[in-house]
C-alpha cells in the first residue's frame, strides 16, 4: 500500500473559470508520476467531496484566482462531516495574507501563491500523501 | 558612373561592412547564438534592409487608414483623438458601482466599463449563490431594476459604456429596458458587448461560459442582428484573444486563432443574408499586450493587414470601413508577480507602450496590485496617469506608427503574419474554429504553450525579476489587503432582489419566459428579441440564462491537460 503513487485531485470550487494554473499543475503533478484526478471548474462542494471518497484521494488541490478561496472553509466543513478529515487539502492562487490565515485556521495544509516553484508543489504533494497513507495505515 | 554601377558599389562596401560586423560580434558577443521570441521566431542580433527592405511599400503597408491598414486603421490615428482610457470597474452592490462611477465621471472618464459579478457570469442570481462570493469581483446585477441604480445620473445616449456580457447579452437587455424608462432613443447608446465571443470562453476564459457552445453561437448571431438593426451604434460582438493568451497561447497563436474566430463570426452572419458591409465595421478586437514589446506590436501591425484582407478578400467587404481591425488591449495580468509589487507599475508601462505602438483604439493598464485584489484607488488611479504620461509627457503619439519601417519591426510583422495564416490554415483544415474548439486541438496547443512557457522560467530562462531572479526578502504582511463588499449593504441587496420579484407581475414574467423559449427552438425567432423583451417585463438575469439553458443545455467547456 505504501508504494502507491500519491492520488491528487486538482479541481476549482465557486464561479471562476481561469483554469491555466489548474491546468499546469494537474500536468506537472502527472509528470511527476502522480496519479492525478482533474476536474474542469465550477465544482460543486458535495461533488469534490463524492469524488475524493470514491477516488480514495490523498490530497486535494483547489486552485482560485478570483475569490473563490473564500468557500474552502465550507469544504473543509464538508470533508468533516463525510468523515475524511485526513484528505489534505492545499490551495494554489491569488489568496491575500490575511485570507491565507483564515484559511489555515480552517485547516488547509498549504497554500501556494503566484512565482511558487512546481518542484516545491511537487515536493509538498508528496510530502502530504505520504504523511496520509501513514495515518491510515495506523488506523487501520 | 551609372546609377546601377553606384548600386553595385554600395552593395559591395554593405557585404564588406556586414562580414566585419559579423566577425566583430562574433568575437565579443556574450550571446552569441539566436534567441527566439514567445512565438517561437528566431531573434538576430541586427536587422538591415538584407531583412526588409520596403520594396513592397504599398502592397503590405500603405499610410494609415489605407488597406491593409498595416500602419493603422485611421488617417489621423492618434493625432485625431487619444485612445479611450477605458478601465474596468466593478464591485460589490449596484449602488457602490454608481458610486465609483459618478467619482470617475466627475474626473472626466467619457467611457465606462461595467463588470459583474462572478456569480452573474456563471448565469445565476444572488439569491442562488454562496453569499462570500457576492460582489468580490464584480458588480451583482440581476435585474432591470439593478441596472437603473448602477446606471442613476449616467446619461446613456452620451456616455459609451462596456458591458462585460457573455450571452444571452442580459445586461445590454437591462440597459436597453432602462434606456426607454427614460425615454432614451436606443440608436444613440453607444458601447459594446464583451465578452460576446462565445468561442474564446469555450476555450479558454471559461469563468463566461454559460450556454453549450452551439446554443451560444446561435444566440450570438441573433445578437448581432439585433443590435445591427436596433441599437446601430452598439458594437455587439468583441472578438477576444486576451483570453488564450492569458491562458498560455503564445502572441501568434492568440492572434490566429482570433482570427479564426472572426472568421467563423462573419461567415455565420454571412450566412443569414446579412451584408459585411453592414456588421463588420461593428466587430471590435480585445487582446492582451505582453511585455514582449517588439513582439506585441508585430502581432497588432499584422493582425491588422490579416483581418483587412479577410474582410475585402474572403468575405467580400467593398465598404473600407468594413476592413479595419479596431481593438482594445489590456496589459497582461499574467506579466505581474506578487513578489515586489511595486515593480509591476514599471511592467504595465512598457505593455501599454506596446499597445500604443501597435496602434491600439483603447486600453485599458492593470493596476499594479492586481496579482492581490480588486485595484486600490491608490493603484487605479496610477494605472491611469500611467497613459497620461506616456501620452502627453513621453509624446509617444505625435507620430502615427513610429516603429513603421524599422527593419527589425517589419521583418517581424512579416514572420508573425506568416505564422499567424500558418494557424489559420490548419484550423481552415480542421473545419473551422468550432470544429477545432469542440475537438481541442486548440486547448491542446495553448496547454502545451503555457507548459512550455512555465517550464522555461522554473529553468530560468526566461528571467522574471523578483520570482527567479533578484529575489528580494518580503513581509507579505505588506502586501495590499484585499477588498471586499460590505457584507450587511450585499444583503440588503439580496432581499431587495426578494422584493422586487414579489412586486412584478408574474403573469408577465412567465409569459416572457415562455416566448424565450419558444424563440429558441425556432429557427425563424430571434432569441435576443425576447431576452429584450423578458427583461423589460422584470424576468431576471438568472431565470433568463436557466430558460435558455434548459432549451440550448447547459455550457460546459472541453478542458484538457
């Protein structure tokens, strides 16, 4: 089990479209030799919570460039109450200083902001995956 | 001597200084070897009339306003009239729209723009959506009633106005219903419609993307028709590339493939009988401006000879007014970085400068904190007097055209032409811009240009100060605050929404609806007739776009990675 390659959901939440960074992302990750799931925009909460389950995700990756990382609180909530509190979620974007502490208080494990490295997103996604599979394992 | 003996002689002395130069540059160049540009063309070191040498003067430039408009697309250019400074706003409550505009008005603004809210882009209402998203970044407009408040003491037949709005083209219905509240004749509003292209938002800026691209295309063309015929100064369909560039297309690719998308444009109106003489002077442009700076102004100069001659030569405009390829630019968002904020004021002046030089009828500058939040004043109003300066104390428009018959400028023109009908071939092969949309070759192309593009900075090949080069320690801390909508004004205005859907009459509103929906499944109707009509009869934004939705289904863009 441990030797799975990390599982990642790359989607956007709430109305914005703008999807390159999406886009670069979900590649990169692939490249990387992840098992990437990516989604178009406009996702609705229940579904990324529904597709995390069935997708046994490790990690999910938001990506918001217009104020959408202002309902990723609600996710969190929604992954709580599905029972997936050990889906790391980590947020990539425009997302001001003082959001990104709310958003921390809220439980996301990371964000990213504009000039991030991928080799860092790499590194933290793998990072993430690993410490989740190690959670479950000892659950188990 | 005869004149060809002084030639040969000058030829000759050229060679020789060219093989010195060479062997020169050679030896102490550091770089020797070529670069290349975004698109993919190689940069030399030097340029001379060996590259360009205006033989074809006429044929491929001509003066301003002269086919192919390559100089520009007016006689007068910029020694006419300026530009129109046309910057976005938008925000929050209808009433803290008309607030900042009445302030722009009162500093002289001639245009204005309007931006709604994310939620109305996505075709809802407020009363549907999650109330954090209201009004962060752009105005909330549902409704006949909203526009009057966003628009109270703006005079509608003077004032030109831009309404960023996707189909079915709600907002200019609100207008036009507001407009004969007041007794304002339509055929003296003036403005346009953007975010009209529907093919760019299937591709790229999907935040517009409301209606299943070929239920849009057939909304799109009613609109134009419309308008051409009822509001005749409104401009109803703005051909977009910033959003593929913004998206990763390289500056050629952008270019083509707006063309393309014009192209598809006209033939659709074509094919309704209409006449290029009468609907192409309303087509308009919208592109992003790099800071590629030689690059951008190739792109434009290009763009402007290849659209003349598609309009005289494929789709057989006799009218010259029907040739020119009028565009708006914006300075590309994707330029900015968070890292050293301030830096951005510096990158946002030689984006504009590029526009200027590639003849631009409008623009818009990005404000510099525009990688944080919704601009500051503070940073908005240096986004203006940034244009004030390189127009009237940088003097960049005393002459039309300045970078005209550089040998550089016109070799690249000619490259980016080449690469550009290159583009517009293969989609021509592929069926058509639609045809290539709906099989993603193009988002295939633009995925792999951004990948490319980021790939080459993480290498640090291409330098982006402050982000992988002459990185500086920064407190984010410092960073501008975001700015968000009064939470209590927005509530208030989601039940004034409440309110007014209580107070109109439904019989009419359902009996506006179902003539929508008639119309949509009828090939004879015109669908923006009735969107007129149903938001005169106080149906709202939302229950438009979900009528329309349920007969033309919903949109949902192809998205590859």
């Amino acid at each position: 089990m441990q030797n799975r390659p990390p599982r990642v959901i790359v989607t956007k939440i709430g109305f914005d479209g703008h999807d390159r960074g999406s886009r670069v992302i979900a590649a990169c990750l692939r490249d990387a030799g992840m098992e990437v799931i990516y989604t178009p925009p406009w996702q609705e909460i229940p579904t990324v919570v529904k597709l995390a389950m069935e997708e046994d995700a490790d990690v999910i990756g938001i990506s918001s460039l217009a104020t959408d990382h202002l309902i990723v609180p609600r996710l969190m909530d929604a992954l709580r109450d599905a029972g997936l509190q050990d889906i790391r979620v980590i947020v990539g974007g425009i997302v001001p200083a003082e959001d990104e502490q709310q958003l921390l208080r809220a439980g996301v494990s990371r964000v990213f902001h504009p000039g991030a490295a991928l080799e860092d997103i790499v590194k933290e996604v793998r990072q993430l995956a690993k410490h989740r599979q190690e959670h479950k394992e000892v659950q188990a | 001597m005869n004149r060809e003996g002084q030639s040969t002689v000058g030829a000759q002395a050229m060679q020789a200084s060219r093989d010195r130069w060479q062997q020169e540059f050679a030896a102490g160049a550091k770089q020797p070897g070529p670069t290349t540009n975004r698109s993919g063309i190689p940069i030399k070191p030097l340029y001379t009339p060996e590259d360009w040498s205006g033989a074809q003067y006429m044929e491929q430039l001509g003066f301003p306003g002269e086919y192919p408009n390559t100089r520009g697309i007016y006689p007068t250019m910029y020694r006419g009239r300026s530009w129109s400074q046309r910057q976005l706003i938008g925000l929050g409550t209808p009433e803290d729209y008309n607030q900042r505009v009445k302030e722009l008005m009162g500093l002289g603004a001639s245009a204005l723009s309007l931006i709604p809210c994310n939620s109305v882009f996505r075709g809802y209402d407020a009363d549907e959506v999650p109330a954090e998203l209201l009004g962060t970044c752009g105005t909330v407009v549902n409704s006949v009633d909203d526009m009057a408040l966003a628009f109270d003491g703006v005079p509608l037949g003077e004032m030109s106005t831009a309404l960023n709005d996707p189909a079915p083209f709600t907002l200019l219905a609100f207008a036009l219903a507001v407009a004969r509240r007041r007794g304002v004749d339509w055929n003296r509003i003036t403005g346009t419609s953007n975010q009209s292209d529907c093919i760019s938002h299937f591709v790229a800026n999907h935040m517009f993307f409301r209606l299943a691209l070929q239920g849009a295309r057939r909304v799109v063309t009613d609109h134009i028709a419309f308008v051409n015929q009822h509001v005749r100064q409104w401009n109803p369909l703005s051909i977009v590339g910033q959003h593929m560039q913004q998206a990763g297309a390289t500056p050629a690719e952008a270019m083509a493939f707006t063309l393309c998308s014009g192209i598809q444009y006209a033939e659709d109106c074509l094919a309704r009988g209409m006449d290029p003489d009468q609907f192409l002077p309303r087509f308009t442009f919208f592109f992003d401006i790099s800071i590629s700076l030689f690059e951008e102004v190739a792109k434009f100069r290009a763009g402007r000879r290849v659209w003349a001659r598609l309009c005289r030569e494929r789709f057989g405009a006799k009218d010259p007014r029907a040739w020119r390829f009028k565009f708006h630019g914006q300075t590309s968002g994707v330029d900015l970085t968070r890292q050293q904020p301030l830096n951005n004021v510096s990158r946002v002046t030689v984006q504009a400068m590029a526009g200027i030089f590639g003849g631009l009828q409008s623009l818009h500058t990005d404000s510099y904190d525009e990688v944080f939040t919704v601009p500051t004043q503070q940073a908005a109003r240096i986004a203006v007097a940034t244009q004030n300066i390189l127009r009237e104390e940088a003097q960049l428009t005393d002459v039309i055209d300045p970078l005209g018959g550089s040998w550089y400028v016109e070799s690249l023109t000619d490259q980016m032409e080449q690469k550009i009908n290159a583009i517009i071939e293969m989609v021509d092969a592929a069926g058509g811009m639609y045809a290539a949309v709906e099989s993603g070759l193009v988002q295939k192309m633009i995925g792999e240009s951004a990948l490319a593009f980021q790939t080459r900075v993480d290498a640090g090949e291409q330098t982006i100060v402050g982000v992988n080069k002459y990185q500086i320690e920064e407190d984010a801390r410092d960073y501008p605050a975001p700015q968000y909508p009064d939470r209590e004004r927005m509530a208030a205005h989601v039940r004034r929404l409440a309110e007014f859907k209580t107070n109109r009459s439904q019989a009419a509103v359902d009996r506006a609806l179902g003539d929508l929906a008639r119309a949509a499944n009828s090939k004879k109707d015109n669908t923006f007739a009735q969107v007129v009509d149903a938001a005169e009869a106080g149906a709202t934004h939302g229950e438009i776009c979900a009528t329309l939705r349920r007969e033309l289904g919903f949109g949902q863009p192809l998205t590859i990675v």
